[in-house]
C-alpha cells in the first residue's frame, strides 16, 4: 500500500466562511457514551481487528470514497508490517472490541476509521481529541466528495488550506488538507 504524501497537486484556498450547515445530531439517550470508550496504543496483535475497521468502514461510506485499490489481505498485512510497526496506532475499544482506529505519523493524521455500528456516539471526537493533545499541529487528507467527514474535521477546528486534483493519490480521487493548530 501506497501512503499519499509529496507531491501532491494542490492549489491554496482562502479560509472559507462559517458553513450554514446545521450540526450533525447528538446520540441519543439509549446509545452508549463515548465514555464507556478506552484508547490505548495499537500492538501488531490488533492488526487483523485494525484492519477489519478500516475495511468495514471504507465499504460502508459507499460512494462517498472511492473503491479500495487493494484486496482485505493486502490491508491486513499493510497494517501488520508497516502501520502498526512504522507508525502511531491508537485504537478505541468499547466492550473489549477495536471499534475505531486513528494513524498518527508527526502532525500528520493519516486515519481515523469508525466502525459503522459506533458512528455518531463520539468516538470519532474522543481519537481526534486525543490526538489534539499530543500535537501542537495536525494536518490530514480527506476526499472531496466525502462530506461527513469535512464537516465533522471543520466541526473540530480543521480549515481547508488546499485542494487536490487526484493524481497523487492511489485512489485518484479529488482531496483535501486541512490543518488544525493550536
């Protein structure tokens, strides 16, 4: 597996206004709080588990993201090799299972997956804060077509600082960097 870095094609955009785009609702009463929720480092032995969030999430944003270029093998041993062994892996466990992981390499945050079935509970907030607290900066990669999760980083802090046209990136699919900054 390819990580997108260098070279990107990107142009610089001004900070945009305030979105009138109303918030994403809050959980309800009956799902469980993020609280119930522990981030601990990732080890190589959560790899299959690592994996299987990333894949099940990337499904479940349909057409949101492009299609994976790479098989479910192929990711599992991505993340068993280079990622859990190269990188700064969290993951966030709720009932003794992986249902959330974030990458972190220097300010960059190169994942943050939810499994499908704990989205909108907070997890998602719970890694990005965490993250926030190890980091003066951040900067990250998402797909321009991917919605949910512009809003939820610009919810958080994130601006758009550039746009990408796809052809760095092995999905070649348009992009974009945000930076978050204390």
């Amino acid at each position: 597996m390819v990580e997108r870095r260098a070279g990107r094609r990107l142009r610089s955009v001004k900070p945009a206004a305030p979105s009138a785009k109303p918030a994403a609702p809050e959980p309800s009463a009956s799902e469980p709080p993020a609280g119930a929720v522990t981030i601990r480092r990732g080890v190589v032995e959560d790899a299959a588990a690592v994996a299987g969030v990333y894949v099940e999430s990337r499904r479940h944003a349909g057409p949101l993201i492009p299609r994976m270029p790479h098989s479910d093998d192929d990711v599992r041993t991505w993340f068993a090799s280079i990622v859990l062994v190269d990188h700064e892996v969290w993951v966030a466990e709720a009932a003794g299972r992986i249902v959330a992981i974030m990458v972190l390499r220097g300010e960059s945050l190169d994942q943050l997956y939810v499994a499908p079935a704990a989205q909108r509970l907070g997890i998602g907030r719970k890694l990005l804060e965490h993250a926030k607290a190890r980091r003066r900066r951040l900067r990250l990669f998402t797909f321009a077509a991917n919605e949910p999760a512009r809003a939820f980083y610009e919810r958080h802090g994130f601006r758009a600082i550039a746009f990408g046209d796809g052809t760095t990136n092995e999905e070649a699919a348009p992009d974009v960097l945000y930076e978050w900054a204390r």
